[in-house]
C-alpha cells in the first residue's frame, strides 16, 4: 500500500462511515492558498505529509518550505475552546459542518470547575456535538492531545492541526502535528479547509544513545537551554540519527510535545520499528479490553496495513537525501545528563547535578500535564518511591513536610493502567493529591495553584511566570522521577540523592562539570522559499504590492515600544481570563498586557503601532492575544520576530505584524536604557507604507528620525485583511458560491 493510498485509507477508517465532499466550493482551486512552484530537490518529510493533505496545487506542483498553501487536514482537535469556536461557527453562516468525520472535540482544560456556567459550556459543546455528528470526548476522558493519540486520530503519516499550541506532540507517532487558531477551526468545521504557510525545517540528529536515568523530558529541556537563541523559531524540526531509534514513543511525544516552547512549529519524528511495535501492543491492549475485540481505527489489521506501507514505499515516509534544510543542529545523546529547565523560563537549563548542590526548596510539585503524565512517567516516579523504601525501611516516605505534591494522569486509561500496575497507589501512600485527566494547574486553573513566594518543580512544559498560579511564584521544570524524589526530600534533588540521602554520593557519575555535545552542523542547507528573519518573509507577505480594493496603502500612529524579548501570551492577555468566553472588547483593552506591564492599558492609544522584541506572542494558541490588542486600538505590530501561531491569529482577525530587527535594534539603541521602562511612548509617529515596504518615524516637528524597509503585504493576507479576518473571508466566499 502506498503513502498516499495509506493516508486515504486512514480516512476511510474514521469512525463515521458516510461519506462527504473533501472540498467546499468556496475553497475552490482557483481562489485557494496554492502558490508552490515545481522544484526538483527533494522533500523534507514535512513537506511530503503536506502534500498529501494540500489542496488546490496544479499537477506537478510541489510543496516547499515558505509556500503558502490551502489544507485539508486529516483532523481538526478542539478542547474547551470549543466554545469559543462554536460562535464562530455560527457566525459565519454555516449550518452543517462540511465534514463531520474531521472535528475532534475533547473537554480537558478546566474539568476541576463544577460552577454552573462551565458545566453549561460543556453541556453546549456536547449538544453540538450530538446535532452535528462528531466525535466528542467529555470531561474525564483526558488531556485532548493524549486522546488524540490513543484514538488513532492522530495517525502516523497524516496531518492533523489543533487549537491548541501543544498540538505539535503528534509528531511523536509520525502525524504532522501542528497548532491553528480558533478562527482557522471554525474555517474548517465550514468548508475543511484552511491556509498554511508550510514553514523551514530544522534537521535535529541526535546521536548516541541515552545514558541510564536520562528520559526524553531531558532531551527536549536540554535542547531548549542549549539552543536558546531562536535557533528553531517559526521552524519544523524533524529528528534523526541513530539516537532516535532508543527513544521510546513515550520520549518521543514529550519531545515533540515541548518544541512548542522550543519555538518550533511543529516536531516530527519519522515512523520506524520502534513505532510499529508501539502501535501492535496498543491495537492488542485495545482488542483484550474492548467489546468485540476491535477499535474502529487501532486494529491489528489497520496496524499491518502500516508496516506494508512502509517496508514496501520505506522512501515515502522518509525525507529525500536532498531535502533541502534551513539548517541542521546535532546532540549527543550519550553526553546528556538529566537537566532541569528555569526558573520561569525553558531557556535556562541546568545540568540537575549542579542545581542540587544548591538544595533549592520547594513548595509544590507537579507530575500533570500532556508532556509528561503517560504511564511510563507514572511508572518512573512510583519507581522512585519504591527505591526509597527500599533504602529506609521501617521509615515513612512521603511528601516533605510543608511540599504539596499533585499528580494527575494525563487521561482515564492511563490512570486505570497506572491503578492495575500499583504505580498510582504508591504515589498516592508517598502523599501525592490526586487530580483527574486534565490539564488543571499547568494552565492555572482548579486547586494546587503557587501562591506568592513559592517555588514549584513541575513535570509539566512550560513555566512561564504566572502560568501556574502566582506571578511572584517560580517553577522549574524536570522528569517525573525527579518531581517525585524532589517532592519527598522537599529540594529539587536527583532520584540518587534522594534513595542515597546524600547528595555527594549521588553526584560521581554525573559531575556538574560534564560537558554536553551539541552543535549547529551547518547554519542552512541550500535555499528555500521561506522568509529569513532579516525583515523580510512573514505570513502576510509575497511578492505583490498591488493594494486591492478596500486595503490602506499606509497606516500611521504613535510608536509605543515594548523592548521586551519573548513576550509571550500569558503576558499580553493572561491565562486565567482565556477561557472566560463572555469578556468584552471594552474589558479586552483594561486586561491587554496585564502581566507584562499593568500600566500598558493605560498608555495606549487607538491607531498606536506597537513595535516589539524578539519571538513576540510565543507560548499557547490562545487568539485573545491578538484581539486584545485590535481592542486597544491598535493595528499594526512590527517586531523584531513573533511567533507564527501569533501571527496566524493576527492575520485571521485583521491585526497586520510585521518583522523588522534593524527597527528594532535602532529603538533599542535609542530607548533601552538601564531603568527603562516595559512600555516606552516614544514621542515619535509611524508611516507605514504596506504596499511600497517602506516606515518611516518622525518626531513631533515632522522631520525624518528613520526610514527602513517593511515586508510588503500581499494579495493573499489583504484580502483577509479587508473582509476583517478570516471569518469573514470564509463567510463571503460561502455567500459568493451559494
């Protein structure tokens, strides 16, 4: 079976049977997001799942790393944010959802709240789903991406996107995960389609193999601490080499799951035997625990049709010899030692052997989450646990006093098979408070959240400050082994210091002087149509100038600077109000930046251009984080690089961003002064010229202080740009095809 003949056929085994158009009529061919070129280099792997799921291309075209393209994915995941989409939806004129075999909605963020407005939003969401067809997992089932995955509706060789940042995780079974934004749900629940810019690809090779007591949350933290200059920004990471072939799928989702923070689009690792053995014991734990013996898509027969594909078409599902590569990074995997990331950043990582000796105390320990809360980690922390028994007989082993300590299964089947296995008693006996399948306090919601002054260690993938509760709280970030052993000795402490008691003991075969490998190989691998970051290439650019009707060829206001690098969406609108579906645009502009800078609100003024730091709006895929910004008035951001969900969700709802890092090194050369302030009223005035390129800043007498170059803004993104985001561009051309 081929490639392509292995994708339709995962289609066909979705669970509803009927059988509906691939394509809406107002994402036709001639009007689609197809501007690929025909090329005789090779394919990354990204870009070969890409093609399978593009729609709209000419016969020969190819898709490239920077090609703005429409899509069919395999599957689109909603969780809680369902609700938000639901309006849309409605909003948009749709009465149908075009294919109901697609949506995927999976209740898993506040699950912890039983307040009467959230069990009506999910008894909304529910009701929807049951109208319209769809599969639905309610509160319970578990974290929506762990679902996904054990489902088989993330399946190796497809494409599937979700509202959610952390939707990269699917590469970890070989499925090109990658995150969208609320608008582009509603978009595909309509017609099955959106855009994609398919973006440059990193080439990871890890090498070697893993030393004992070192996981894949070591891998990926430590990679986000020794490339921590944006080395895979707005990229695609595909890991290779031969270290990749000793990672279990386990490591390889926690992995993928946190390229997310990394930076990266999304992370894929190719299927190999490692993989197919994954896939038959689960198609056989499933057939000895299901009625009839069969799951609609994990079957044994859907798995064999797996292994002929690619022993019979290996070169399908592997990237070409000559893919071309934006650039190519390398680790030893042997030289690596467990690491912990932070605190409140994952681009601080330190060797766990160093960290100890400080004996940093701690005050809740987390083992949630979809990175790390699978029954392997689950394992590895009760492992720990048993160890310390083991060494201290006759002696409690429990929480330290004063260290609160969470755990939650990443969903029901895991907790069941952590409850059969005995792991999940003894980490309850050691005196973790247990939480059910969901996200709870890794997005700051429900019970066991850092109050003020506490210092937290978390399994989770992101530590962002005030992400888990106070922003005057810290968080690290390590293993479950590590939470756990932390959590009994109240220190963030290896699992050898922990079982031994002492730390000099447990630090000879990790010396905090170990040095790690690790490098670039080549800063890039020929050329690609992707943008670089020297201003130019950005979701809203090509090659036109041309304004369309409707579209300003200019735009000016005062210039308010934010110097910060790394302002992610928790700081421009806060994780707590995310999901609080019913915040006005009015209350919008009060909270905009409120965890950055509280007197940002204040300063800002309607037509204000905003011009930013480096990897602006990186973190989740909340899309409140480009609204509150249109709320406040302003509409135009220029950085010196953002994150691409960001500008997707900007783009989707009328809000332009831009990259220019010589603006921004030239206000920072200016501005950035020892004592600045986080928002700076520059007193100078923009004049961007959106379809020439051209910005000029001018001081309050009119004279010229600067003048530089600015991605043109294309067809493409200004008709979205004048219908008023993509809900209305997919509402016109439904009306247009009526």
């Amino acid at each position: 079976m081929s490639f392509k003949l292995l994708v339709a056929a995962a289609a066909a085994r979705r669970v509803i049977p009927h059988a509906l158009p691939r394509r809406h009529p107002a994402l036709g061919a001639k009007r689609g997001f197809a501007f690929t070129s025909p090329s005789h280099n090779g394919q990354t792997l990204v870009e070969k799942i890409a093609q399978q799921h593009a729609v709209g291309l000419s016969e020969g075209e190819v898709v490239r790393s920077g090609d703005f393209i429409g899509i069919r994915p395999h599957h689109i995941m909603t969780h809680d944010n369902t609700g938000a989409v639901i309006p849309k939806f409605n909003s948009i004129g749709a009465t149908k959802l075009a294919d109901p075999q697609q949506p995927v909605f999976a209740l898993d963020h506040d699950i912890q709240n039983k307040g009467e407005k959230n069990v009506t939003k999910y008894r909304s969401i529910e009701q929807f789903s049951k109208l319209h067809g769809n599969r639905f997992y309610p509160a319970g089932r578990g974290i929506a991406h762990q679902v996904l995955v054990e489902e088989g509706h993330a399946w190796p060789g497809t494409m599937v996107v979700g509202s959610d940042s952390h939707s990269n995780m699917y590469g970890g079974i070989g499925c090109l995960g990658t995150p969208v934004v609320r608008t582009d749900a509603a978009a595909i629940w309509a017609t099955s389609q959106t855009w994609w810019q398919a973006p440059p690809v990193a080439k990871v090779e890890l090498r070697g193999q893993l030393p004992p007591g070192v996981v894949g949350k070591d891998v990926i933290v430590a990679l986000c601490g020794l490339f921590a200059k944006d080395e895979v920004l707005n990229h695609a990471v595909e890991f290779v080499g031969e270290g990749t072939r000793s990672l279990v799928v386990e490591d390889r989702l926690a992995i993928a799951n946190m390229t997310t923070e990394w930076g990266a689009l999304a992370g894929l690792f190719a299927v190999d035997e490692v993989t197919l053995q994954w896939y038959e014991a689960r198609a056989k734990w499933i057939a000895e625990r299901t009625t009839g013996g069969s799951h609609p898509i994990v079957n044994h027969d859907a798995v064999a049709a797996l292994r002929q594909s690619i022993e019979s078409n290996a070169a399908c599902w592997r990237p070409d010899e000559d893919a071309v590569y934006a650039k190519h990074l390398w680790l030893d995997l042997g030289s690596l030692t467990p690491h912990v990331s932070g605190p409140d950043t994952v681009k601080t990582a330190t060797p766990l052997a160093k960290l100890e000796q400080k004996k940093v105390a701690i005050n809740k320990a987390y083992i949630v989450s979809c990175v790390n809360s699978r029954a392997k980690d689950l394992r590895e922390a009760a492992n720990v646990i048993r160890a310390m028994k083991e060494a201290r007989p006759g002696h409690a082993v429990t929480a330290a006093k004063g260290v609160s300590w969470y755990v939650a299964a990443a969903s029901s089947q895991v907790q069941a098979d952590a409850q059969a296995s005995g792991d999940w008693q003894v980490l309850v006996d050691a005196g973790a408070k247990t939480l059910p399948p969901g996200c709870g306090p890794c997005i700051g919601l429900g019970v066991g959240l850092l109050e003020d002054g506490e210092v937290g260690i978390s399994a989770t993938n992101r530590n962002y400050k005030g992400r888990m509760g106070s922003k005057k709280a810290h968080t690290y970030l390590a293993s479950p082994a590590v939470v756990a052993a932390s959590a009994i000795e109240g220190y963030i402490c290896s699992p050898a210091a922990a079982i031994k008691g002492t730390i000099e003991e447990s630090s000879a075969s990790s010396s905090p002087t170990q040095r790690v490998l690790f490098g670039i190989e080549q800063a890039a691998v020929a050329t690609s149509n992707a943008g670089g970051g020297g201003g130019g290439g950005s979701a809203a650019a090509s090659a036109t100038s041309n304004a369309i009707d409707g579209f300003p060829e200019s735009l000016s206001g005062r210039v308010i600077f934010l110097p910060a690098d790394n302002l992610n969406t928790d700081g421009i609108y806060p994780g707590k109000y995310t999901y609080q579906d019913d915040i006005t645009r009015d209350q919008m502009k009060l909270i905009v930046m409120e965890n950055y800078d509280p007197e940002f609100s204040k300063l800002v003024q309607s037509e204000d251009v905003v011009v930013a730091g480096a990897n602006f709006g990186t973190g989740s895929s909340r899309e409140q984080a480009a609204t509150a910004l249109l709320a406040a008035g302003v509409r135009l951001v220029i950085c010196e690089s953002a994150s691409e969900t960001f500008k997707r969700n900007a783009v989707n709802n009328g809000l332009l961003v831009l990259e220019s890092p010589v603006l921004v090194k030239w206000l920072r050369d200016r501005y950035q002064k020892p004592g600045a302030k986080p928002t700076i009223v520059t007193g100078l005035d923009a004049r961007a010229e959106l379809t020439a390129g051209r910005l000029t800043l001018v001081d309050e007498t009119g004279n010229s202080e600067y003048a530089g170059t600015i991605p043109r803004i294309g067809r493409a993104a200004q008709e979205i740009i004048v219908a008023g985001g993509l809900e209305n561009w997919v509402r016109t051309r439904m009306a247009a095809s009526a």
